[in-house]
C-alpha cells in the first residue's frame, strides 16, 4: 500500500489454494504451468483485473489476492469466484482442480513437497536451508490473509490493539484443518498448531504467536524488528531475507506498505465462506477501535502469554473452546464463561447491521453448523480410510465450483 490510507479505509484480502490431481487426488506442484497457461509464459505474479495470482513457496499452493486494495468486502466473493472458475477451465486439460481448506488430508510432506524453484527461489531455499520446509507446518498449509491499513503511528496503536485481542478467537470461526496423513489429529486447527513451532530454530520470528504490546513504529521496531534481525544474521550471510518477511506472528505489522496483515486464519471452501468471515472480522475490528465494547487502554493491557492461553485451547477446539477468563470476556461485553462460538454470536449480534447482507447466510451457517473443521468431522465420521477421506474431501471441492458452503 504505497499510499497511506487511514483505518477501514481499504482492504487487502489474500486466499490460497492447492492444485490436486484429479485420478488420485495427491497434491500437484504444478503451479508453474498453470501461471504458464494465463501468462503464456512463465511469470510469478499474474494482474486479472480486480485479482491478481502468484506462486508461494511451494509449487502445489497458488495464491489469490486483491489486486491492490479494495474499497470494500461487498462483492469480493464474486470476483474471487470468477478468477477460481478461470483457474478450473485452464486446470482442466491438466486433470488438476483447485481445493479449498487449510491442509490437505493426506499429503505426505516428505515424499510431496517440491518447492517453487523459479522466480525468488534463492529466498525459498536458504528458508528450506534453515528449517527445513518440507514439513506440514510450511508445505501443507493454507490461509486467508487480511492486510488493513493505518495512516500514523496512533491508528497504528488503535489497530493493533484491537487485533491482538481478537486473534485468540479466529480458530473458532475458521478452524479448517483436522486430518493429516489420514488421521485425525485432535486439533480442529492443525495448521496453527504446527504455526506455534514451525520456526522452533529461531523463535524470535514468531514468538508466541500473539504480538507483543507494541503500539508505535519505534517501538515495534525495538521490541520485533531488532531481535529478528540480530537472530537471523548468522543464517543469512548474504543479507537476502528481510525483516517484514521473516516476522511470522499470527498479525504482522508491514510499515512498508503501513498495513497489519492478519495470518491466522484457516482458508475456507469457498471465497463466500472466506470473504463473509473477512468482513466479520473487519466490522468487530471497527467496533474495538470505536471502543464500542472496550476502551484502547483496557486493550492494550493485555500481555501476549494470557492472550495465547485462549488461543491454544482454540486451536485444540475452535468454536467449542470454552473461556474461562472472565476479564477477557469484558472486553466484549460478555460477563460469564462462554465457548468462542458463543462469543462469536454476540459479536455478530452486534455488528450484524453493518455487514452487508450477502454475507448473513454463510456467518449464520458456521454458527449453527460450526466450522469446516468440525463439519468435516461430521463427515469423516469414524471411517478414516483413504477412499471414504477423499470422498468428502471432494463434495468439499465442489463447494469452490458452487461458492456454498459445505454441509455434510
């Protein structure tokens, strides 16, 4: 975002996708030649009007995002839609489909993973040089990314402090990947829980998760951006990685582009999933920054390890989580111990008039129904063989060529 925008003003939405084989449904790193397909020749970033496409670390994952920022969530299902339907028409001859959710249910990352090895690759494979990225915590995993912007170092300060106490809760709402190599893994959000150690060899980049309580530039700089760098220094002697890429919080701050992304949720099946989640997110935000529940200084108070407490029993248990913590709770108006999906209905309760109502039916489903995760679940049942896995997993894909929702 190169020009400064003020808080809400715009919105920058990133969905990303596998590309599976149709016979046998392995994942397939074929990205390249898709990119090939629409380019005509081999780019790494594709402009399709309101839409753009490009490669991510690995070659089985393409990623979908606004192409620059987005006046508003209205009809952001729609346009990713049609991109999602162009992408299935020049799939087709390959006998690749593109699949929704956050992991795939059978992927075995070490015989699977290829990394992209075109544009970038020097920055992806001194990465794999580190951590070994043939793990499912970076070859296996798919998110939906929210970028809002901030004009000055106090919209900074009301932005992410309304952040940081929301993301505790986000698991409860788009949790969407349970099964791994065919086994039910106990968390509903298997994604984050491989996210919480996925850079164990050098911890100052995600840290716990949470981001600390930092509300200005300098202060973020000192507190994240100083020891991110100090840490890497013997890894990248070339000095190719660069900090804002290398901070992996579940909400980064990129006073590059003056912009906090949200990392931490799951991709759904279908971007009328994504996008209604996206400005249900975005309209509790507004609501914190107009401190319709909380004041900033009561947001502020809160301190990374008490936030990620909440957080980690969310991703064990997304909508059915239940929060103990009282004082959280008053921060939303909530004043006795409820689950995450009880808390997320008096959010939507709350801000319900000011989403646009296109978006009312999917956030209503996830709340009655509950997240992918658990829907899948349902689906799965207690049959974990491959053939009946795959089976759901495909009624799921069609909800991209539908934009439904998935219903077991």
């Amino acid at each position: 975002m190169k020009t400064k925008y003020h808080l809400f003003d715009v919105y920058g939405i990133e969905l990303e996708y596998m590309l599976v084989n149709n016979n046998n449904f392995k994942v397939a790193p074929q990205v390249d030649e898709l990119l090939t397909l629409k380019a005509g020749k081999l780019v790494s970033d594709i402009e399709n009007g309101s839409i753009g496409w490009s490669n991510e670390l690995v070659a089985h994952v393409i990623e979908l995002k606004t192409n620059g920022p987005a006046k508003s969530t209205d009809d952001l299902a729609d346009k990713f839609h049609a991109n999602i339907m162009e992408i299935a028409a020049l799939l087709h001859p390959l006998d690749l489909k593109l699949l929704g959710s956050a992991s795939h249910p059978l992927m075995n990352p070490n015989t699977d993973t290829q990394l992209w090895k075109h544009s970038y690759s020097k920055v992806y494979a001194l990465y794999n040089t580190i951590f070994n990225c043939k793990g499912h915590g970076w070859s296996n995993v798919q998110s939906t990314h929210i970028n809002l912007p901030f004009y000055d170092d106090k919209e900074f300060e009301q932005l992410h402090a309304a952040i940081r106490i929301l993301l505790p809760l986000l698991p409860g709402l788009c949790a969407s990947s349970p099964i791994l190599e065919g086994q039910i893994t106990g968390f509903k959000d298997t994604r984050l829980e491989f996210y919480k150690t996925n850079q164990k060899e050098i911890p100052e980049l995600t840290g716990v998760v949470i981001p600390e309580r930092t509300f200005s530039k300098l202060d973020y700089y000192a507190t994240v951006f100083e020891p991110i760098k100090r840490a890497i220094q013997p890894y990248d002697k070339d000095k190719i990685l660069d900090q804002h890429f290398l901070n992996s919080r579940g909400a980064i701050a990129r006073f590059d582009r003056n912009a906090i992304e949200i990392r931490l949720m799951d991709i759904q099946e279908c971007p009328k999933a994504d996008i209604a989640i996206c400005a249900l997110v975005i309209e509790v935000l507004k609501a914190l920054v107009n401190k319709n529940f909380c004041s900033l200084k009561e947001q502020k108070l809160w301190v990374k390890e008490d936030l990620f407490d909440i957080l980690n029993d969310a991703i064990r248990h997304a909508e059915n989580s239940k929060i103990e913590n009282l004082a959280y709770l008053h921060l939303f108006g909530i004043n006795k111990s409820s689950t995450i999906n009880d808390v997320w209905k008096h959010l939507y309760n709350a801000v319900k008039q000011k989403l646009h109502k296109s978006h009312h039916k999917a956030i209503e489903l996830i709340l009655k129904e509950g997240t992918l995760a658990t829907r899948l679940l349902k689906a799965i049942g207690n049959d974990t063989s491959e053939t009946h896995i795959i089976s759901v997993y495909r009624d799921m894909q069609k909800c991209l060529k539908t934009n439904t929702l998935f219903q077991p």
